[in-house]
C-alpha cells in the first residue's frame, strides 16, 4: 500500500467524470509526479459512468488513500459533481480538473503557490492559444470566443478564459457560496465568478490545452447556450430562474425551426395548403425542443437509450393541447391578415406557457428516475 500521508490534505483536486474509466489512472499517476511532496487527494465524482469509472477508481483507492471515489446515482451533471466533491473535502483550497488529460496538470502546484502566497483567492488555467502542445479546435475556441465576449460584457469582470473548467481556489469561498450556485449546467466557474460579487481576487496560470485521447468530448455547441443562460441568469440578480432561461432558449430555437419548415411549405409547395404547413412546421418544432431539453434544461432527468422515445412520445401528447391552440389561432390569423408569418409566430408563442408547465410538471419532473 502507498503512503497514504497526513490526514487533512492541504489540496482537494475535485475530478467530475462520466465514461472516463481509461483516464483516470493516467491522471492519478501524472497528479503524482505533478505535486510531489505537497499533501494532496484526488476526489472522482462519477455520475455512475456505465463504462465502470467509479470501479476503476475504488480500486486504486483500496490501494492509495490519497484518491477517493464519490459515485451519484439518479444524479447528472458537471456543475452538481464538482459541488459534491467541495463539500465532501476539507482541506483549504479545492481544485476542478476534468478527467479527460486535456488539462496540464503540471500547472497545478503554481497555481497552489498562487493561492498559498496570497497572490490571489482563485486560480484559473486559462488555455494558450497557441503552444506546443494541442491548441483549440477552430469550433471549440470559437465557443471559448464567444464565451469570453459574454461574459465581459454581462459579467463585467476581465478573464481570459471564463469557459475555463481547470481552476483552484479556497475551500471557504466556495463553502459560503454553495448555496447560491447551481447545479445545472457544465461551467460552474462562470457561476462562482459571477455569485462572489466582484470579490475574487483572480489569478490566471496559462497553459497548453492537449488533445484528447480517450473517452468523448463533452464539449458540443449546447455548453455554449447552458453557458449564456447562466450569464444572463446572474444579469437578472437570479431574478430569473436558470432553467426557465435555458427553456426561453431552447423555444427560441424551436421557433426558428417552426418559422424555417413554415416558410418552406408556404413559399416552396405552394399546392400544400397553410393549415398542413402549420402542422408540420409545429411537429418538426415540438421534436427539436424535446431533444434540445432533454440535454439541456432537463439534463438531471434527462431520457437515455430507449426511453428517449418513450420522452418524447410523453412530450408530444402532453404538449398536444398547446399545438392545437397553436394551429387554431395561427389559421384563424391567417385567414384575416393573410401575413403567414406572423399568425406562425403567434400560434408558436401561444404555447410555450402550456408546454413549459408540462416539462417541468410532467415529462421530466424530479422524482422522475433514469
């Protein structure tokens, strides 16, 4: 058995994992040679990784006391993992690494001299550019892009690299925060930024992002729209619930795609009449807001394998009394101001307080289980 060192690390590197069995032994051993002789653990929060993460990760624990393994079930999601992990630990500063070896661990004992020498309360990884390592993908540093540009101009506060999921910072910050951060979404650092108040003071410790190896990519253009919805959620002063805002979103989306197949049929199959075409267009919408909720707003209780169908067969019935107001009133507006356009808007946004309570209520309500 390897030493298993003082009681009370003096760092808690939180690692939030979903089917990353094949990475975590490697970044054991690198967090190893990283941190040398500073007492440290590494805490895995899995979300009951179908691919045996969490197995692989008691195993090393039954070898090595500076690991432990936190395994959620019935329970998802990034930001909710790292919450977990912080408040299971108790030594003074907490870090977040993702699991997949994209981050360098190598930086982690600078941004612990950092946090120790008082430089600063938060460290964050911010991702060079360019290096000698793997840089950005042209798609994901367009999302980074466009993350940073919101984020200084909603948050008002100068990071580089906000969408940034590599970052340290004191157990007692966090502590007095939790309360007021959210459980949803991927970029809980915009949270704790934005929830503080301005009163950080923010170190950056640049590094090279890698290339990821093993595993999947968590990051898809839906972190972008989880990232804006908590923005704007803290723009409101919480005002506005985070998943409501998530839902307005995933419903702007959806009328476009109503407004796109409308136009479609109106303009392009002309022998097709209106009424058809604000079926279809209400059909193609109501599929592509179930999906996009599914593994956004309602990712907690979001639908897998099979019972997608089974959702989305829930979703449309349940859903069915607001598309029939929405063709209703979207004809009868139509045939007295002839403006297709506008009688489709007015039938899309007759429903989306129907359908709201329904998905909140009904299609992915909490007691709901995977």
């Amino acid at each position: 058995m390897q030493p298993s060192g003082p009681l009370t690390p003096a760092l808690s590197i939180i690692v939030p994992t979903y089917q990353e069995s094949a990475n975590i032994p490697i970044l054991f051993e690198r967090i190893k040679v990283a941190l040398n002789d500073l007492p440290w653990e590494m805490i895995v929060v899995d979300d009951d990784s179908p691919d045996g993460t969490s197995s692989v990760a008691f195993a090393l624990a039954a070898k090595d006391q500076r690991i432990r393994c936190l395994r959620r079930v019935n329970r998802s999601g990034l930001a909710g993992a790292v919450i977990e992990g912080w408040m299971s630990s108790s030594a003074d500063y907490v870090a977040v690494i993702d699991g997949d070896l994209q981050h360098d661990e190598s930086v982690l004992l600078a941004m612990y001299q950092a946090l120790a020498n008082g430089t600063g309360n938060l460290a964050i990884g911010t991702r060079l550019r360019k290096s000698n390592s793997e840089s950005l993908s042209p798609a994901r540093q367009w999302l980074s892009d466009l993350g940073a540009w919101c984020f200084r101009r909603i948050g008002r506060t100068s990071v580089t690299d906000p969408m940034s999921g590599f970052f340290m910072i004191r157990r007692e910050i966090v502590s007095r925060l939790a309360p007021r951060l959210s459980a949803d979404g991927f970029k809980i650092l915009v949270d704790v930024i934005l929830s503080a108040g301005g009163g950080l003071h923010i170190v950056e410790v640049p590094y090279g992002f890698r290339k990821r190896t093993a595993g999947e990519s968590k990051l898809t253009p839906l972190v972008a729209i989880d990232f804006l919805g908590l923005v704007i959620h803290h723009a409101t002063a919480g005002i506005i619930p985070i998943r409501f805002v998530l839902f307005a979103m995933v419903g702007a989306i959806g009328l476009v795609v109503h407004i796109a197949a409308l136009l479609t049929v109106v303009e392009w199959f002309k022998m097709l009449t209106f009424d058809f075409g604000q079926l279809i267009a209400t059909i193609l919408a109501m599929a592509s807001n179930f999906f996009l909720n599914n593994e956004i707003t309602y990712r907690a209780y979001r639908y897998r394998g099979p019972s997608v169908f089974l959702g989305f067969i829930a979703f449309f019935l349940g859903c069915s009394v607001g598309a029939i107001a929405n063709i209703d009133v979207a004809s009868w507006l139509y045939k007295a101001k002839h403006t297709w356009w506008v009688a489709g808007l007015a039938g899309a946004l007759l429903s989306v307080v129907w359908n709201y309570a329904v998905s909140t209520n009904l299609i992915w309500r909490p007691a709901r289980r995977r």
